[in-house]
C-alpha cells in the first residue's frame, strides 16, 4: 500500500523572523505532501482500515461525512487506488454536489444523501446493521476514520517525529490523530479543535490512550473563527502572511487556525526559547477551493 503515497513527508523549517526568535527551532512536518487527494492524516487513519477489509475479504468500503469532507474524499481516492467499492452516506440533502462531492463521485464513490436528522443515527448498531444489509455488507468506517485502525495508522506519524523536539502540535477534529501520536511518542503534544467549544474532545481522547501518558496532551478550541469550516479575514490574512514567510500552503479548516494558535501562544510566552515545536500539517489544502480567490496560493 506503500505505492499509495506520492511523495515522502518532510520536515521544513518555520524561519526566525516568524515567531522573533522566541522558540529554539519550529518546524513543520509536511504530511500533506504525501498524496494530492489522499492527503495528510487521512491517509494514516485510513491504511490499515483498508488492510482489515482486504483481510475481511470485502470488496467495499461505505464511510460518512459532510459535504466538505477531507475524509470522505480520501476514502474515495484510497479505496479507487486499491480497488474497492466506496460508498459515502453525505450529511444533508445537496441540491448541488459540493466540490468535494463532485470529486468523490469522479473517484467513482457511490452517494448517498440523507437528512441531517437521519445521520445523528450514524454510530446506532442497529441503524448500521441494516444500511450494512442494503448495501451488501461493505467494510465500514466511522466518521473521520474515527476507529481503532485509524488511532493505529496515525500512530505512524509518530516515528517520523525526530528525537530532538520537545512538544507536538496538531490539529484535532475527532481526536483519532492525536490520539494515535499520543500513544506512541514520549512528547508532549498540543491539540488545536477548529471548532467552537472543541476541546470537549479531550476527554473523547483520553479513552483512547493506552499508555500511561493520559495527562501528556492539552486541547485548544479558541482559534475557531467563528465555527467548524468558519472563517474571517483576520484567518485569511493570516494565511497569506505566512506562506509568504514559510512558502507553506495552510488549509482554512484545520491547519491555519492550529498555526494561528500557535503564532498566540509563542507571542503569549507559553514556550521557553529552549523549546523545539513540530507542527504537524494534516493536509486537506482541497478544503480551500471556496476561498481560493482571496489566497496568493
Ligand atoms: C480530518 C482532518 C483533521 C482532523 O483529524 P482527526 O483525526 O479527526 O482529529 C485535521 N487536519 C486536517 C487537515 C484534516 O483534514
């Protein structure tokens, strides 16, 4: 599955003028290199789910998501790529296919829209039984490959994390990231939520850590702008700024409001000039197709 990736992930340094020298070292590691579509995190979370239903012996993949969903367009890509089924039950009803739907579609995903009140059923067993049956007992995937193979495959970002750095940050919206990385490093990590009120997910979490490290991470919601997917010309801005310092493209959902966070927390002195931060980027760049017009990228 290894010929999934297009390109191996690399670590670029963030320049001084960025945070005034304030840290020893920041850098970002580039997982959103590694795949046009199948890009950063997902492709963690979704390897060894593809495993698991090759080893099932089935031949298709049903998943869930939103109308702008990074996940549902990653499985799309990875199930084409590896030749199997996929179907995408979509939250609400689109007159109009998202381009992110339309893309799903071109990677020949099978979708299904339902209400928004119906997909509240998406974790009921026996909901999942029957829409299971009507599809003719595909491999499924929780939202956001919110599983235990998912927690499993991000763990594999973890040894791609050099020993020398002394904190994590990454961007959270299930958790399934950040807690696979958790589980299988020694370094503190930070967690940025890009929605209101996200650190509830902390505790979602903790359940999942299975080392002794549950008290090694902390969450951030404050840099949301105004909601999941929301964002304000302060963020844009902010987007613009720094890929013209770094050269690194951010995505709006996820990323730009984790580093904008960052850029606070630095300014705020939260790190000791000692410090030595890894940024990871988790990808999903497709995310800024709405904004595309207002970045220099
Ligand atoms: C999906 C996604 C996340 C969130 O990952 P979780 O494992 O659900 O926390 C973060 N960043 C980007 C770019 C994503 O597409």
């Amino acid at each position: 599955m290894g010929t999934t990736l297009k390109q191996q992930p690399y670590i670029q340094q963030i320049p001084q003028e960025w945070h005034d020298g304030k840290l020893a070292e920041i850098a970002m590691l580039r997982l959103d290199v590694v795949h046009p579509v199948i890009s950063g995190n997902k492709y963690y979370k979704l390897k060894e789910n593809i495993t698991r239903c090759k080893e099932l012996g089935k031949d298709a993949i049903l998943t869930f998501g939103g109308g702008y969903s990074n996940h549902l367009i990653a499985t799309a890509a990875m199930a084409q790529v590896e030749g199997l089924r996929s179907i995408g039950i979509v939250r609400g009803i689109y007159e109009e296919l998202t381009p992110t739907l339309a893309e799903c579609t071109s990677h020949g995903m099978e979708l299904r829209h339902i209400s928004i009140s119906d997909y509240k059923q998406k974790n009921d067993k026996e909901w999942l039984k029957q829409l299971s049956a009507k599809y003719d007992h595909p491999y499924i995937i929780p939202e956001g490959g919110a599983n235990e193979e998912g927690r499993a495959g991000a763990g594999d970002i973890a040894p791609l994390v050099p020993g020398h750095y002394t904190h994590i940050a990454v961007s959270a919206g299930t958790g399934t990231t950040l807690a696979g990385i958790i589980n299988n490093t020694n370094v503190p990590v930070y967690g940025f939520a890009p929605m209101k009120k996200g650190s509830y997910i902390a505790d979602d979490i903790r359940q999942f850590i299975t080392t002794g490290r549950r008290d090694a991470y902390s969450v951030y919601d404050e840099w949301h702008c105004g909601g999941f997917g929301k964002y304000n010309r302060e963020l844009i801005d902010f987007m613009n700024d720094f890929y013209q310092v770094t050269g690194i493209p951010l995505d709006m959902v996820y990323t730009a409001k984790m580093m904008m966070g960052i850029k606070q927390l630095v300014q705020g002195h939260v790190f000791s000039s000692t410090d030595r931060l890894l940024c990871i980027h988790t990808g999903g760049l497709q995310g800024n197709s709405s904004v595309k017009g207002q970045l220099i990228y």
